[in-house]
C-alpha cells in the first residue's frame, strides 16, 4: 500500500495521521490552512480548538471520562497535548489553546513519516487509501465531491462560538471563585444576578438582533451547542436550568444560592482569558456587547473576541459508513471527525484514533481490531455506524450507547464506573490479543 492520504489536520485528521505514522505508515497530511481559512479558524496551527477550550469532565463515572482514558492507553496525541498544556478547570480538563495546537503541530511536521502538503483538497487521489477528516467547515468544492459521492450532500446544523473577556475587566466585586458542587479547586469565576437582573437580561436577549446565518433553524440547532438567545426564547427559565443554573454554588458574599449565574471558565495558561460558558451565540458584535454587558460583573467588560455562529456538515452516516468509519460504497475512503456525527473535540479525536488503528492494520496485513460495543471508542462508532434510530442526530459519547453490565449494580454513579472499568479491562486485552495495538 503507498501512502495514506488525511485530508484535514483537525482533532481527527491529527490523531489519525499520528497513529499512522508511529505505526510505520507514510502518511500525506493536506490542510488547507494557511493559505484558507474557515469562518470559524484564525491560526495556522493543527488541532485548532473553536467552540471550547474544555475537553470536559475526567471521572469514570463519565462517559466522556471514559473514553479519554482509552485513548490515553491507546497512546493518543490529542491527550499527550492535552495533559502538556492542562490549566485549571475544577474537575474538567482544560487547556491553554494555543499551547494545545502548538504542541500537535510539531510533533506532526517533525514526523519522519508524515509530509505536511499545505492545500486546499478538492478532489481525492485514485487508487489510494484517503481519510477525509475535514471538520463541520469543509469546503464548498471538497462538500460538493462528497455530496457526489454519497447520493445525498448530508445535513446540516449550527454550532456556535462563546465570547472570550479578560480577567482583568470583570468586576470581581460583583463575582467570585468556586467550581460546582466544589468539586475540584475553585477555578470558575461566577457572576450572579438577581431576579430582575435576570428577567430583564432574557428580554434583551431575545429581542437583540442576530448576525445572518443562510438557512437557520431554531429546530435545526444541535441541542449540545444551541444559541444562548435561542434557550431564552424558549421560556423564561430556561437558562436557569441551563447555562446559568445556580444549582450547586453558594455565593461566599451572601452564603447562600443566587438566582441565576453566569460562569466564566479560563481560557489560557495564563488565567488572563476567560469564556462564557454555554454562552455560544450568533447574535451581532454590538448586540453581544450591548447584551452580556447587562451581565453585573461585566458591565466593563473587554470582549477580546465575540461569538461567531457557522454552519456544520454532516453525514448520514449509518446508511454510508461501517464500523471503522469507511464508506460502504468504496471502502478505500474513510470519514473521521465531526462530520460523521460524532460531536465534542473528544469524540472527534476518538474517531480518528480508530481510523488511523484499523487503517494501519489493513496496511500492515494485520487482523482489524473490532473495537466492542463494550468500549467507549467502539460503542461510539457502531452508534454512527446504524446504531442510531430514526432521524440521524450528532452523539457525544454516553453511557447508553455502551452494552449495558448485564447484571444490576445500586446508584447510577457505582453502575457507570463499574461500566467504565469493565471497558478498560476489554481494552486492555485486545492490547494483549492485536498486534496492531502493540506497535
């Protein structure tokens, strides 16, 4: 087999490209960047980081927490940088953005196996292995190939990106540090507000006006990313119970629960920039400013970067692809990352991780792995792969799409950590049983 080509050095073009290379197997990794960007990227770097800096929560007892300790022992570059570039986050895993990006880019231009070509892919070579892992942002002509391809072009929603302010403008009189639950260390900064300062913020919000989007459908947004301004047209609490749940945190000024908060997560190494979080939105720049700035602690706020609202392509994946993620119709071209309905930054690098281990194999002649339903790697892409029923939706990983013990355990916390440990055991086994796995 000649080279792999990976179109796309995203969270799962990168991981994929990786777990090729470091397995024997000259890889071409085309980006487009920097010669083009999508509306949603602003560095030249690989694995850049749009919608969060968070990779969420690290327990056990959850799913996403699962499937990141999978691919720390598959050896995963995305967690290798991850863990390099970790700032605080209570109990989540966070990092610094850029160092993020920084630390994966090198790696993979300094790969002896890896040639980095710097373009815009268009079409796919003949005859050749090719994984396209070209993200929710793919460009107009490569869509237009795949669409071709497919029979159908796929569906399409909207993710959106929270605003970011400097630490230094929030009033911290009118703020404080505590994570939920005071899990973790205390690295939220949470800006309540009273009832009226609540009621009159979700009336500007849902009056303020929002930035063009072709085609936006409040019914067609994924549920994990919706518009801030959309949640408070759909009732007057519904932030309450969302973003800005109080749920969990006592104000140390008042010792007891606010009405409403809003948490401001960090966003660098630094602690110098801090997110809005769940606050993703498509509203104008000035209408965000005039907007949040209603929010008490940041009536002085320096927005240093606004929300931005982008489409999002994705494919009908369980009427296309297969269990590693290849097109039925032609299995020498493989999917990987969010356009095949996986959705966060760690299902997309789970994704990748799997592409690159199976592709590997059928290079080197080697059993496919088969990762099971057992796994949180392998429950996540049978789900995509026709697992789901009726109207193909994204999925972020959970623990209803793993095969469920079989055997009852008391309180969903012990259930799902016996889940998780049992998941391990399985990959720590095909570890021992897959040569593939071992190189």
């Amino acid at each position: 087999m000649g080279p792999v080509t990976v179109v796309g050095a995203g969270l799962a073009g990168s991981e994929c490209a990786y777990q090729l290379a470091r397995r024997g197997i000259k890889v071409r990794l085309v980006e487009m960047k920097p010669g083009k960007y999508t509306p949603a990227h602003v560095s030249p770097l690989f694995g850049e980081l749009v919608c969060s800096n968070s990779l969420r929560g690290d327990d056990l007892s959850n799913a996403v927490g699962l499937l990141k300790e999978e691919l720390r022992r598959l050896g995963s570059l995305i967690m290798e940088s991850a863990e390099a570039n970790r700032v605080a986050a209570g109990g989540a895993l966070a990092v610094d953005r850029e160092g993020f990006s920084k630390y994966i880019t090198e790696r993979l231009r300094s790969h002896p196996n890896i040639e980095v070509v710097e373009a815009e892919a268009v079409d796919f070579p003949e005859g050749e292995e090719v994984v396209i892992a070209t993200g929710p942002l793919t460009s107009d002509a490569l869509a237009e190939k795949i669409a071709a391809l497919c029979g159908e072009p796929g569906l399409h929603f909207y993710d959106a990106v929270a605003p970011i302010v400097t630490l230094e403008s929030v009033d911290m009189s009118n703020a404080y540090f505590a994570s939920r639950y005071g899990k973790g260390t205390a690295d939220y900064v949470n800006c309540p507000m009273t009832r009226e300062e609540y009621t009159a913020f979700v009336s500007e919000l849902r009056a303020a006006k929002e930035a063009p989007a072709h085609g936006f459908d409040d019914g067609a947004v994924f549920e994990g990313c919706m518009p801030v301004e959309v949640m408070a047209r759909r009732g007057e609490d519904t932030l309450r119970y969302g973003p800005m749940k109080p749920v969990g945190l006592v104000n140390p000024n008042t010792g007891g629960e606010d009405y409403a908060v809003v948490q401001l997560r960090r966003d660098n190494a630094e602690g110098t920039l801090y997110n809005l979080v769940g606050f993703q939105t498509h509203l104008t720049f000035g209408e965000q400013k005039r907007v949040f700035s209603m929010i008490p602690a940041l009536r002085e706020a320096e927005f240093v970067r606004y929300g931005v609202m982008h489409r999002n392509t994705y494919l009908d994946s369980p009427r296309l692809l297969d269990r590693y993620y290849r097109l039925r119709s032609e299995p020498r071209l493989s999917f990987a990352g969010q356009m095949t309905g996986v959705e966060g930054y760690v299902e997309s690098a789970a994704s990748g991780m799997l592409v690159g281990i199976e592709t590997a194999a059928r290079a080197l002649g080697l059993p496919a792995v088969d990762f099971p339903q057992e796994t949180a790697i392998g429950a996540l892409a049978l789900y995509v792969s026709g697992g789901s029923v009726g109207n193909f939706q994204p999925m972020n990983i959970n623990f209803g799409i793993i095969s469920p013990l079989g055997y009852r355990v008391k309180g969903k916390r012990n259930k799902n950590a016996e889940i998780s440990k049992r998941a391990l055991a399985v990959l720590d086994g095909l570890a021992e049983t897959k040569e593939v796995m071992r190189l």
